[in-house]
C-alpha cells in the first residue's frame, strides 16, 4: 500500500525524508541535510516544517541521473 501511494505522490513522504535523513529527527536539520545531499542552496518546506523535495528531481541527484553541476573554480590542467 505505501509503495501505491508514494509512486502517485509528486513530493518525498514524511517516512521517506525521516529514512535518508536517518539519525537527524529535527525538521530544520533534516533541511540542511536534504540541501547539502541533493546540491541544492535551499528547498520550499510545508507548515510543520518538512522539506518539500520533488521525488523526480531526489531520483535523479541521488542516482547521479541528468545534469550535474560544473565544478567551479580554477582549471589548473594545461
């Protein structure tokens, strides 16, 4: 049943945050977490708190999936 409605809903359960976000319980820090894991500057949140995190766009960072990021800085190569 919790396989039916996470494949219809568009955003990551409440379950699913508290699972990548193992031993961090606090809203606010499983913020910060979702936005150093995911590469992103910062994530929408619902009223209580919890990280709104599209399931499309979590799929695609953490399998490293689609676009990535350049990395910034110098070139040092010749």
């Amino acid at each position: 049943m919790t396989e039916a409605i996470a494949a219809i809903t568009p955003h990551l359960t409440a379950a699913e945050i508290d699972d990548l976000c193992a031993p961090l319980t606090q809203r606010h820090a499983q913020m910060r977490h979702m936005c150093l894991l995911l590469d992103v500057e910062s994530l929408p949140r619902r009223p209580d708190g919890l990280p709104l995190v599209g399931r499309r766009m979590a799929e695609e960072r953490l399998n490293r999936v689609g676009t990535t990021k350049k990395a910034g800085g110098f070139n040092w190569s010749r």
